[in-house]
C-alpha cells in the first residue's frame, strides 16, 4: 500500500485511521501482518520511493491496484494532472518493471452514453470527450485510460475497471462523511427542506462500496489466473431502477 509521507497520524497512522473509520470496526492487531506499508507519493519520479525499495517491490509485486487519486469535482486539471496523470505513468512505468498485471480503476463518468460498450475509447474520440468532460478530474481519468491502454498495447496485463457512483456498505451503511450522497442527505436533514423536483428528477446510480470490493477483488484473482489476453475493460455500475427524488424524499420522511 502506497501511502504519501504527509499523511496526518503517519503512513500507518493514516491506513488504521482509513480502516476503522470507513468500516465502523475496532482495530484488530493482526490486521498489520496482512498489510505492508510503503511511503511515497503518486506523483513523484518512482513514486517517491527510494531505489532500493523500489527494486525490491519490483521483485516482490504480483499485481497492481491503481485506486489513487486527487477527487476535487471543483478542482482544474492542472491541478490534478500530478497525482492522477503522472501518477497513472509512473505506476505503468512500476508494472512494466515488476511485470505485474495493472488494475486500473476509473469511472464511468468518461462514456458519452451509460450504456456504453466495454471497451477502450477509441483515439478519435478524446478531444470531443475531454472537451465535454464535466471536470478536470474527469479528464484526468481520460487521459489515465489512455495512458493504460498505450501500456496494453506496449504488452502490458492491464484490466480498466469502470465504476458507477459508490456509496456506503449495505451492512452498516458506513458512507465517508465528505461523499456526494452524505453530504446531500445530511443537507436535507439539517435543513429540514427538499428541493422542488419533477418526476423526471431521479437520482445517480450507485453502488454499495461492500459489492465494489468484492467484484474488484474477483477481478484481481481472474488477471492472476487467467492466461493473457484477460479482461480489457470491465464496467460495474447498478442496473437496478433509477429512484426518484420524490421518492427519496418519502424515505427520508420515512426515517425522520
């Protein structure tokens, strides 16, 4: 797990904190054995690592996860093109070293259309997509699926996971506090108001971080075992029926 330096608490002060606070457990000792902590940053020549520990998890790396990235909707792209960018190079860079498959998760916030093919965007596309994109996050995310799908074709084991909107843990419901759909919920409530809508008015798709983990994790194991080609692009969004904003609002009347 890569971890920036400036992290508040440390680097495992900031993974215990991550972990209790996002699934609503109490810290379990043993959970450090099955956790290997490195400190460095997305948007650093080798991550910010040092050279002997960036060789060595060169050596020692099977797989990849690239889930790091600057969110900030409001934020410009060149605000975020060092860590979502140069991160997403330099973590290429990482797997064509180690050889390791590349697990690359973006959104599906990049597709002109939900239902979109699950495939590569293809190169003609990009300026028209990047013109249009809601966000200079998005278009980090475009410009990341680029770079991954230059290192596929470089022969590098890649698999983009696109992910709809991601919401709390159908358990316990645990939903970080700064996310879209808390802070919009949490508004109503202490408002005590709801805005005017039309039936036309639904809500985003979105999907419990629980059934996330797991699918991700099915893919991981399926690049690890899964003979080359293997899954080039993957999207994981809801098909359940939108909900209305007028049946939100019933709910949260509801449960007061």
């Amino acid at each position: 797990c890569l971890v920036r330096q400036k992290s508040q608490g440390g680097p495992r002060g900031a993974v215990k904190q991550a972990l209790v606070q996002n699934t609503q457990r109490a810290w379990e000792a043993d959970w450090w054995a099955r956790l290997e902590i490195s400190c460095g940053d997305l948007g650093l020549e080798g991550l910010g690592l040092g050279r002997e520990e960036y060789l060595t998890l060169v050596k020692r790396v099977q797989l990849i996860v690239h889930a790091g990235a600057l969110t900030d909707c409001k934020a410009a792209y060149s605000a975020l093109r060092k860590p979502n960018v140069v991160g997403t190079c330099e973590v290429a860079a990482f797997a064509a070293a180690s050889g390791a498959p590349l697990v690359f998760l973006s959104t599906t916030q990049v597709l002109k259309e939900a239902k979109a093919p699950e495939k590569p965007l293809e190169r003609a596309a990009f300026p028209a997509l990047l013109k249009h994109a809601s966000s200079g996050y998005i278009q980090t995310k475009l410009v990341s699926e680029a770079i991954v799908t230059s290192a596929r074709t470089m022969g590098l084991r890649t698999c983009t996971i696109r992910l709809g909107v991601v919401i709390g843990d159908r358990q316990t419901g645990t939903c970080p506090a700064k996310d879209i759909t808390s802070r919009l919920l949490i508004g109503f409530s202490h408002a005590r108001c709801f805005p005017e809508t039309s039936s036309a008015h639904t809500i985003f798709h979105s999907l419990p971080v629980d059934t996330v983990g797991a699918a991700v994790v099915g893919l991981c194991e399926r690049m690890l075992t899964t003979p080359y080609p293997s899954c080039e692009v993957v999207h994981l969004q809801s098909l359940a029926p939108l909900t209305t904003m007028e049946e939100l609002r019933q709910i949260i009347i509801r449960y007061d």
